[in-house]
C-alpha cells in the first residue's frame, strides 16, 4: 500500500503545483489519472479484511479524501461549468466499465476451468474405459477362439 500512496501523494503534488503554476487541469489528465487508479487501488486495499495496519489504511484514506476535496474545489472554482459532475459520472462511468471487465473476466476464468474439468473427465473416463472394452474384446475372442 505504500507504494500506491507514494505514487499517489507524487501524482498530486504535480497536479497541484501545474494549478498554481496557472496550467488547466486536462494538461495533467495523466498525473489525474494516476491519482485516482492510486486512490482506488488503497481503496480496494484497505477496505480488504486483515490489512497489516489499520491505522495506516485510515490515514491514507483521510489523506486522499483532502486530496480530493481541493481537486473539487479546483474543477469547480477554476474549471468549466459542470466540470466537477461531469468527472463524478465519468468515474462513476469507468467504475461499471472497470466492474463489467472483472465480471467478463471471472466469466471467462470459470468457463475455461469448466472445460479443464471436462478434459479431465473425458479423459479420465477413456483411461477407466478402455482397460473394460480390451478386457471384454479379449473374453470374446478367446471364447470364439475355443469353438
């Protein structure tokens, strides 16, 4: 999780320092993006159970949360009109996108484990088999060969 903060905390302070060097959000999309992959990331992290530091999960959270709030207050004092809902429901957009690609995913992962089983049983069901059908061909043969 350290390093999801660093690259997090770096992310932030370049978009920081751009706004006050007078550039406009978009020419740092990179380092915004960045930012939030990062913040989700320690989302996703500290929200799992049995994190090594509870304490630090916390205080990373509430870090990007004022992190956050001053990105807010940036699109909506020095952006266009709308810029901060239209970054909510852009984000909400990529969070469905990004949920449909671990669903397709996952989807994708059970069908190939559903078709090692197959293979599996098949030939599982060949090594049981054909033992059974020499054994019978060979019963046959020998009877036939007596008469």
């Amino acid at each position: 999780m350290l390093a999801e903060i660093a690259v997090a905390n770096a992310a932030f302070g370049v978009i920081k320092n751009a706004i006050s060097n007078g550039q406009e959000l978009h020419s740092v999309a990179t380092q915004v993006t960045s930012y939030f992959d990062s913040k989700s990331s320690i989302a996703k992290k500290a929200n799992k159970t049995g994190t090594k530091s509870d304490m630090e999960a916390f205080m990373a959270l509430e870090t990007l949360k004022e992190q956050e709030a001053h990105l807010r207050e940036v699109m909506i004092y020095a952006g266009r009109p709308n810029m901060h809902d239209d970054w909510l429901q852009f984000q909400a957009d990529c969070k469905r996108a990004r949920a449909q690609e671990e669903k397709d995913r996952l989807h994708v992962k059970a069908k190939h484990k559903q078709q090692m089983v197959e293979f599996f049983t098949v030939i599982c069901t060949a090594l049981v088999a054909l033992p059974a059908i020499g054994a019978a061909v060979y019963v046959v043969f020998t009877i036939l060969g007596r008469m």
